[in-house]
C-alpha cells in the first residue's frame, strides 16, 4: 500500500480562509500575535484591513471577535488551543457562547503532537472544554481535505463554533466529504467499531487494515463531527458490530471516548475501551514518540481490539 501524503493542517486552514475572504468580505480575521504559526497571516497579507493582531492577549481577542460578530461580521479567531481554550475560556464562555455570536474558533497545535513544547502547552482537554458550551459546535478534522472543507462549513451557519489542528503534518485519509452532525464512515466491517479523531484517525485505519490481514474486518469512523455528534451512525456501529474502541489525542476522561460511553449505556450499551491520554499532564518530547509514551501507539489499540473481541466470543 503506497503511504498516503501528508499536509499541514494549518496551511490548509489559512489558504481555505483566503479563498472564503474573497468570495465573503463580511468575513475578518482575528489572530493573538501567532499568525506565522496558525497560518492566518495568509489572509492578513491579502486582506490587511480585515486582519486584526489582537497580541498576547487571547480574552480580548475573544471579547473583539464577539463584538464583530454581533455587529454583522462572519469572524474567525486563532491561536493555539491552549491559550483558545484554556486562557481565553471565559471570555469565549461569556462573550462569545452566551451571545450565539458567530465567532468560528480555529485553534492549532492542539494535543501531545506539539511536542517539545511540553506539558504546559499540549492542550489534552480542549474538546471536553468547548463541548461542554451551550451552542457550540465542535469540529476535529482528519486530514488537510476535511480541514478544508469544515472551515467552510462553520461559515454557512450562524453561531459560535470549535475547530482543533494539529502542528504536525497528518496523512489524507478522507476525500474531504465533511457535513456537521454527519460521522465518514472510511472503512465497512462487522466484528469490530474503531472511531477516532484527528490524528488518530490515520491509526485507527492502521489498525483496520491489520486485523484484516488475519480475517477480521473492522468499522472505521471518523467523528470530525464531535458536536453535533452521529448518533445514528454511532448507534448502528454499536448494533451490527457489538464492541467499539475510541482513539483520540485527548483526555480520556471528556473527550471522544467520554461522548460514546455515555451515549451508548444509555440506548445500546456494548462492550467499550477508551484509547486517549490519561488522567495526567503531557510531557516534553518526539511529538509522535509522545503518542507511543501516552499509550497512543498502534500496538497498544491492537491490544485492545483484540481484547473486545475476545470479550464478544469472535476470536479465542
């Protein structure tokens, strides 16, 4: 099989806005002094009157993005997700949820894959964060197509929304095909439910593709979607194939694997392991020796797929 090519998300992002800023000149852009890095300088350079550096203060930046909005404005506001959805979580709480202000969120370098910035900069609790808001739609794109596609989308609704990249370059594994609410199913199968997110996805199709090496034909799911969620596609991979394992570059205990535990035992509860970063702090480090380190690794989601079907009586 011929490795997929990779892309940065990022650049991705900030090439979709520029396309969306010259067919919208309602739309602006804020970005808290990080614009290099979050790739919203490409739309600074072409549209330098609907660019604003806020600078190193990220609450601002939410409370002026809110403000645009609800003055008519179609606003997208980056930086990283630590400072979006930690630092900044009050004023998007207040400023921007409380007022259904159509505020789009694009926070980069979320998850352990920042690498060497270490534990006070890997944002692990970002999607529990901005799920738990009243309103707010949150997105964890795959690829650079999916990328792409979701920065579009948030900009066909009114209301605040979440979208989390990741600093490193992933694979494409989608061909980009991205509606709100809806999961891509990008692999069939019947003995087994992989759904994952982000850069997980790229692994969880690792793993589909080597238990079916020795006969065992997994469901792939990517959940982009996390809120609004498929609860449909979720429920119907809980019935046909009895078992589901979560991957996700996040907490464990709010993020994905949270979502589809809960969901389940309340309406079709089947056998359920949750791969996801621990209840502890990231860490300095390789950024994909870091997912190894945190129990991330496709070793570690074999082990668990064949542990659910050992529990569900389909292999020995």
């Amino acid at each position: 099989m011929a490795a997929a090519r990779t892309e940065s998300l990022r650049d991705a992002y900030g090439q979709t806005l520029v396309e969306i800023g010259r067919s919208d000149p309602g739309v602006v852009v804020l970005d808290a002094d990080l614009s290099g890095s979050t790739r919203t300088a490409l739309f600074g350079k072409q549209f330098p009157d609907r660019f604003f550096n806020v600078g190193v203060m990220e609450p601002t930046m939410m409370t002026m993005a809110a403000g645009l909005a609800l003055g008519g404005r179609t606003v997208y506001a980056s930086t990283f997700a630590i400072f979006a959805a930690g630092q900044a979580y009050n004023a998007v709480r207040q400023s921007i949820c409380y007022n259904h202000a159509n505020v789009k969120i694009v926070a980069t370098h979320g998850g352990l894959l920042v690498g060497g910035d270490g534990g006070t900069h890997q944002m692990l609790e970002d999607v529990g964060l901005m799920r738990g808001l009243p309103g707010m739609s949150v997105i964890v794109p795959a690829d650079g197509p999916t990328t792409r596609a979701a920065t579009r989308a948030v900009a066909e609704f009114d209301g605040p929304a979440y979208i989390r990249l990741t600093r490193e370059n992933l694979p494409t594994v989608t061909d980009g095909t991205f509606a709100l609410g809806r999961a891509g199913e990008l692999r069939g199968g019947s003995d087994l439910t992989l759904i994952a997110v982000g850069a997980l996805v790229a692994r969880a199709l690792e793993v589909a593709e080597e238990l079916h090496k020795v006969g065992v034909e997994a469901r792939v799911l990517d959940f982009a979607s996390i809120k609004p969620f498929d609860e449909k596609a979720l429920l119907r991979a809980a019935r046909d194939t009895g078992a589901i394992l979560t991957l996700e570059e996040h907490t464990v205990l709010t993020g994905l694997g949270a979502l589809v535990a809960s969901t389940t035992s309340e309406t079709y509860p089947v056998p359920i392991r949750r791969l996801g970063v621990p209840d502890v702090f990231g860490e300095s480090g390789e950024p994909w020796a870091l997912l190894d380190r945190f129990g991330l690794s496709k070793e570690r989601a074999l082990e668990e797929a064949w542990e659910l079907l050992r529990m569900r009586g389909k292999v020995q």
